[in-house]
C-alpha cells in the first residue's frame, strides 16, 4: 500500500506529510508501516500476492509484551500504559533454549552444555540423572549420556579395587597375615599370665588387709561373749586348759583394746582368730597370772587378723595392762620396751626377762608381737609388772573405770 501525494489529497493531506517528515527515523519505506496491524482511515485492506520466500515465519508460541506494545503502539518513552482490555491467559512456560543460540537443545548442543557443566565448578554443576529401574531405564540413560553402557555405568556404581574379588594366591596370602604369628601369642599368653597374677594379689592384699580384721574382730567377739556367759553361768574353773580355749581377757586402755585370751599361740587356732595366745605347754611355758611368781607371757598379730598388737609401740611407763579372769582382775604397769630382737631370743620369756631391767623375781607380764609392720622378721617386746590384784565381786579396778 503506497502513501497518498499532497497533491490528491487536497490541504489536509499536505499538513499529514508534512508531520511525517519531522523524524526521518519514523518515514516509513513506500507502502510499509511500522505496524502490521495499521491501516489507513477509509482504506481497503488490499492483498497482495506473496510467494514462498515472502511468506513471513510463524510467530513463536511465546512473545515478548514489550515487543507487543511497541509494534502496536510505535517507539515510546516512559512506562508503557496498561491495556485496558482483560489479561490474556498465563501462557506455558517457555521450551528450553540454548543461551547462545536462543533454540531448542538438540543431541549437539546438549552434548556441549555437558561439557560446559562439567568444566563449570561444582557449585554451579547441574545433578546428573541416574538411572533407575530395568533395561528400559537404561536404554533412555544411555541415548541421553551418548553412549551404549552409559545407563549401566549410571545405574550400578564403579567397582574399586577393594571390591573386587582376590585370586586364590592372594586370598591365601590375606589368611596368612590375618594369622597371628608365635610370638604373638606367646606373649598375649604371658600378659593374660601376669594380669591374671596382678589380679590374685590384689585380691589376696585385700582379703589379708581387710577382710580378715573384719572376719577376727567378729571370731574375737563371739570368744569374748562365750567366755563371759560361762562365767555368768557359774561353771567351774578347769584346771588345765586345752589350746585354743579361752580363759581370760586383756584389756589396754591406752589402745583402746578388748580381746579375749586363749592357751596356746597356734596361728589358725587362736592368733588368726583375732585373740592373743599364752605361751603355754605346745610351746615354751610359762606362768599364768593366778601364780605368786612368774613371766606371764601372750603374743598376738601386730598387723592383719584382727591386729589387737598394731599400737604397743606406742605404750609409756607407767601405762595400765589389765587381765581379766573368772575371779580375778590383775593389773599391771607398763615398765619397759624392746624394740626389735631375732625370734630366736627366748630370754626374753624367762621368769625374770632378759633385757626387761628387773632384776630379781616377780609377777611380770610380756607382750610380744612382729616388727616392722607387715614383715615377721624380727619380734617387738613389752614388758610390765604386777601392781595389783582385785577379786571381780568388788568390782572393776579403777584402771578400767577410769
């Protein structure tokens, strides 16, 4: 369609020319338009024939508004004025395009943009699909990676060397380390060996430390309560007592010590019981406490089974040793001490002491215990002597009440 001359259109149509030529920008070619969509007022649509070359390309199913509006409306400035008629419905989302050729990706152009992903970093990679399922899974990963076995290699995972099964030569060789060696075992048997000792000892060390003061203390008191009943129940004083029988009671006041006294100083019949034991005939006699002259000599643990002698080192001149019989209380003062002497030296239980300081006889009392403490290798003596005698029925000496 041509544009109508000033001079058939009469002043009106001058005026119009004369307003196209203000921008050249806007003069359109010889019967062109920059809207398809304009016609001139009191025009025909006229169609002309086209040809196959001429023929414009199908619009796209998507468009762009903006496009739209400046094809409609012409180059313009500022916001572009909303359209008053309704909005046209939601159109469907775009098909992939490739960003560089603005088309849909085909086998190239995907194979392209997986190289690209690849060498992109891992924060902008896109996940790749794995495949999942049967054969026809498969088959549809390998046309998308391009490759036959590309769906098998997505599907089941690499196999690493540690997966891979061991030939018979190397399986026996994995035997044969996993075997432990003869000096392996030895020793693993030698430390079972020594925990096994550590732990014997350490039970031993607690059953020598603690539980057997606590089993003595309670033999000792069941012998000290047995021997007041029968003194309570009248029964007559033997006149010889048979060892491990008790017959008296020892009391240090000093020590806080309360133990009954039995014949004899065999180890398991009287001394492992918790009570102290006199030297009487299985061993070396001597005297008992009723007799008017005389070395009335005990022993007892100084350390584990009850351990009634543990403190007498701690003993003074002058402190009270009180024994206790059916009739008779017989109370004696600490005089003297030996520290340490071989167990061989028995002079020390003679009527009068060797090493005690008295020097003529008397009615004594010797204590003996082990020393050091924890060790039987040597013998600890104390000695005292005889500065009175109470009958029972006038009560408790004051050495006691006190």
């Amino acid at each position: 369609m041509t544009a109508l001359r000033p001079e058939q259109d009469g002043a009106g149509g001058f005026e119009e020319a004369v307003r196209r030529l203000d921008d050249p920008l806007n003069d359109p070619l010889p019967g062109r338009h920059p809207s398809p969509w304009f016609r001139a007022a009191g025009a025909e649509p006229q169609e002309q024939p086209q040809t196959a070359a001429e023929r414009p390309e199908p619009e796209p199913e998507w468009y762009d508004p903006e496009g739209y509006a400046q094809d409609w409306y012409g180059a313009q400035q500022g916001p572009t004025p909303a359209p008053t008629a309704a909005p046209a419905p939601t159109p469907a989302p775009p098909l992939a395009r490739d960003d560089e050729t603005v088309a849909l990706r085909t086998a190239d152009t995907r194979r392209i943009a997986e190289a690209g992903q690849e060498s992109a970093p891992e924060s902008a990679r896109e996940p790749e699909p794995v495949a999942t399922g049967g054969r026809a899974a498969r088959r549809k990963a390998a046309k998308r990676g391009g490759g036959r076995h590309a769906g098998a290699a997505a599907a089941a995972p690499a196999e690493s060397d540690d997966d891979r099964p061991l030939s018979r030569v190397e399986a026996r060789r994995a035997a044969k380390a996993r075997k432990p060696s003869a000096g392996v075992i030895a020793s693993r048997a030698i430390g079972e060996v020594f925990i096994s000792i550590g732990v014997l000892m350490l039970l031993f060390v607690t059953y020598q430390l603690w539980w057997s003061n606590i089993r003595a203390h309670s033999l000792a008191g069941n012998a000290r309560h047995h021997l007041e009943d029968d003194w309570a129940s009248g029964k007559g004083k033997p006149d010889t007592f048979q060892p491990g029988q008790g017959f008296a009671i020892l009391y240090i006041p000093r020590l806080d010590v309360v133990v009954p006294i039995a014949e004899g100083i065999s180890k398991p019949k009287v001394l492992d019981k918790g009570m102290v034991g006199h030297y009487g005939k299985d061993s070396i006699p001597t005297a008992m406490p009723d007799a008017k002259q005389g070395n009335f000599a005990i022993a007892g643990h100084r350390n584990t089974h009850g351990e009634p002698f543990r403190y007498i080192n701690r003993l003074e001149p002058g402190d009270p040793i009180v024994v206790e019989t059916q009739d008779t209380y017989y109370v004696y003062k600490m005089a003297s001490i030996l520290p340490q002497t071989p167990p061989s030296n028995t002079t020390v239980l003679n009527p009068i002491p060797a090493g005690s300081g008295f020097t003529k006889a008397g009615r004594y009392i010797t204590l003996t215990t082990c020393t050091p403490e924890f060790t039987s290798t040597y013998r600890m003596i104390v000695w005292g002597k005889m500065v009175e005698e109470r009958p029972r029925s006038k009560g408790k000496p004051d050495a006691l009440v006190e």
